[in-house]
C-alpha cells in the first residue's frame, strides 16, 4: 500500500519559525489541538487541507505582550471592562477551519462571556478584537478563517505598521478601518511607535507614554 505524506514548506525568520503542511484533514487537526493541550508554546491554524504550524520567538513574543498591556490601557482609559483570552483555539467546525491567533479580547461582548470556561462558537459570540503579529507573506491567509468566525475587528501589526480591519456589513470581507471599531477617537495607529519605545526606554515607560498619548486624545475629542 502505498502512503501519500502531506506537502510540507518551512519558512523562518527573526520573529518565528513556519511550517505549512496540505493534505491535512479536520479530523488529524482536532487530534493535534487534544493531544498538544492548551499550554504548548506552537500555535496553529487550519483551512482547506492546510495546517500551519507557528513557533514564536522573543522578537514576535515582546510587541504581542506590549499590545496586550496597550489594549488594557485603551479599557482603562474609557473606564469599561475587559475579557482576555490569549491565543484562544477558534474554531468554526461546519466551515472546518481555526485558529490561534497572537491575541484576543471581549470588550463589548466581555459581560456575554464573563465567567464561562468553556466558548462555544455555535452559541457564543467570538472575540471582539483579535491581534496578529505578522512579519512574513508566507503566512496562511487567516482573513477566510477570521469571516467563518465572524470576528469582529483585527489588529495586524506587520514591517512597525498597524493595519485595522473590520468586517463588512455582509460578514464576508475584512476592510481597512481608520479608527478602531472598539475604541473609535482613540491613537490605535500610533501603538507601533510606542513598541520601538519599550526596546529604547523599557516597557513599562513605553506603556505609561501610551497611557498618556490616550489621555491627551481623549482631551481632545469634541
């Protein structure tokens, strides 16, 4: 009998290392999610036969970390809560496909969810706000997998630019946003400045400089 092994291509740079591999089914996805737990430091994305497989590194850990202490500033700052869940395993089963993304949030969904352990996609809403760390073009497209699950608004941070998107009325594409969805007003655009910051200043300097920047702009809003 002969065996087919799925197409594997490897892609590394200096934020993280990729694995694409095709011919991959849902079901060896889902044994992979059960078997590899929640606290394995890969993250992985599924769609259409193709598994990425992502190992960050520190240079892709430091600016994820810092926009997750920059959203908390942005709740804070507009005195509303906050649900943070990491690179919570998305997934939409009847579509087949999933993901991990760099980071994700409840904000205006946050007292839906508040307390539940276990998210069902079919029954609960999906995050409000989900962030991407993204230096490589070899990466799988995760917009199609971003619309099965109806996400709201992403964040991409690629090359020191953040890049907003949201959904479209029709929940079928993601478009270029000038302002944040969840934080309308407010210097979203300006976060990749204050992440070359914490490399010069510090992190928690970096943080209290956007801390103020959100300040000084919510002075400003007629």
């Amino acid at each position: 009998m002969t065996t087919t092994l799925p197409a594997l291509e490897i892609s590394s740079t200096t934020t993280e290392t990729r694995t694409i591999l095709t011919g991959i089914n849902w079901d060896a996805y889902e044994r992979l999610l059960t078997e590899t737990g929640a606290e394995r430091h890969q993250r992985f994305a599924y769609d259409n036969e193709q598994l990425e497989i992502r190992v960050p590194l520190a240079s892709h850990e430091e600016p994820t970390r810092l926009l997750d202490d920059f959203v908390a500033v942005l709740v804070d700052a507009l005195g509303i809560e906050l649900r943070k869940l990491g690179s919570l395993t998305l997934k939409n089963t009847q579509q087949q496909k999933g993901l991990e993304p760099d980071c994700c949030f409840y904000i205006q969904n946050e007292a839906v969810v508040r307390g539940i352990d276990t998210l069902d996609f079919a029954v609960h809403p999906p995050p409000d706000l989900v962030v991407e760390v993204d230096n490589t073009s070899q990466s799988l497209d995760k917009f199609p997998i971003y619309v099965a699950l109806k996400v709201p608004e992403i964040w991409r941070l690629r090359n020191n630019e953040l890049a907003i998107y949201g959904l479209d009325a029709q929940s079928q594409a993601y478009k270029v946003q000038v302002e944040s969805i969840a934080f309308p007003g407010l210097p979203i655009t300006e976060i990749p400045q204050f992440i070359l910051k914490a490399k010069q200043n510090g992190q928690r300097s970096a943080i209290r400089a956007f801390r103020q920047s959100v300040q000084n702009a919510q002075k400003n809003r007629p």
